[in-house]
C-alpha cells in the first residue's frame, strides 16, 4: 500500500510528498530494495516526521522555514543489535494496528512518548525490504502539525530522541559517503554528535534528492564505516547492514 493520505501538506514539504524518492546520483542502494519473490516477510513501518512551521520561508530553497526538522532516535549503546544506531521511530507492526500508519504512530509513541494526535500523515511510501531481519517496511512521511513533548521513553531501547535541524541534514559538510566491510556503500550524514546511515541515511537522501532544498554535496568523500563509527564512540556489532 502506497500513495498520498492527506492533500493538506505544508508548501514546502509538497516534492517530498507527490514525488516519487530518487536516486540520481546512483549512490544510495536503500531505496530500491524489494524483497524477492516468495520471500518470507514481516510488515513493519516507519515514522518520517517533519516539523517546522507551516509557511513557507520565502528565500530559502522550496520554501523551506528555518526551523524546520525531523525526528530521528538512537538506539541505545547496551543492545546488543543495532546498538547506537541513528534511526526513524517505527518497528515491526501488531495484529491491532490500524495499517502501516498506525503501526508508525504506536511506535512513535513507545519510543518518543509524542501525541499522534498531532500528527498529520501525508502519505506513504513504497515498502522497503531489510534483509537481515526480513522486515519489509512502510516509510509514512508525517507533518508535525502539533508538536508534542518528546524523549527518552525506555532507556533500555533508546538513549536519545532529538529534532534534527534539516538546516544541518542538507550542508554538504555533514554528507558524504560510508563504506561497509560487508560491501554495502551509501550516504550518510554526521549530524548532532551522531551518525546516520543505512536504512535511515538512504531514506533522507532519497528524500532530499526531490525536495527541492539539497545542496550539491562531494559524493566522492567515501570513508570507512568502522573508522567513522569509531569517532562516535561505537563499533560495528554484527554483520548486518541495515536495521
């Protein structure tokens, strides 16, 4: 299930909303991963939560206001998959969820503690296949029509929430590329005092790449994931690549 859920979206956020996510530049492997034919999978979703507020800011880029942000989480450093990864809220969904966006928003909730109530879904995008764990996940781009109070619900899952400025996301200086010892290679973004690749990396590029506020960005700056990760204070604690 894709496609718009609410025409009523921010001007600034409308490319991210009616266009399909890109890849032009060729670079970012997350977006086009489906899973094989009679693949066994479990549906799960993630929340893309922009906020910012509702005008349009007239010189900037698409109109992009210059409080605008997104909600991400880091995984907190004692798990033992994953652990200290930057990623959206969201997981694997329940038999009472209402589809993929209420399988968003209850996580959203477990995790942030924000209301859903002030959170205007948009619409939805193509599910995207995560090959360790064989979930196949629905991204649901949000507008934060309300924002609520938010952080750190359950240490034990998550040891930080933060509203990330899309100021810092789309600087070329916070982009560039990582290298996996697995083989994959994508974008990422240093952004907070965190790291962002992977699953959650290739859906913000992809995202920004028809946003109409990217900035032209040296995708030949490729590093190696563990050095990096090493700035940052982690390692690489499984084979796995993506979350």
């Amino acid at each position: 299930m894709t496609g718009r859920l609410d025409a009523a979206a921010p001007a600034w956020l409308r490319a991210v909303v009616d266009q399909v996510p890109a890849d032009p530049l060729k670079i970012n492997p997350v977006i086009e991963r489906r899973a094989p034919e009679g693949a066994a999978t479990r549906p799960a979703a993630v929340l893309v939560l922009f906020g910012g507020s509702d005008s349009p800011e007239p010189d900037a880029p698409a109109g992009l206001p210059s409080d605008a942000d997104i909600l991400l989480t880091q995984r907190a450093s004692t798990m033992r998959q994953h652990r200290g990864q930057v990623a959206f809220p969201g997981g694997a969904s329940d038999p009472g969820d209402d589809g993929p966006v209420g399988t968003a928003l209850r996580e959203a909730r477990e995790e942030t503690g924000l209301d859903p109530e002030g959170v205007r879904p948009l619409t939805l995008l193509p599910e995207i296949f995560i090959p360790p764990s064989g979930f196949d996940v629905t991204p649901v781009i949000a507008y934060w029509e309300r924002p609520s109070p938010v952080g750190v619900v359950d240490p034990a899952e998550a040891e930080r929430v933060a509203r990330v400025p899309l100021s810092a996301l789309i600087d070329p200086v916070n982009r560039f590329q990582v290298r996996h010892p697995a083989g994959y290679q994508g974008p990422a973004f240093s952004v907070d005092g965190m790291l962002v690749w992977g699953f959650t990396a290739g859906i913000l590029a992809a995202l920004l790449a028809v946003s109409g506020w990217e900035q032209a960005w040296d995708v030949d700056d490729v590093r190696d994931l563990d050095r990096v990760l090493a700035r940052f204070g982690q390692d690489l604690d499984a084979p796995a690549v993506e979350r």
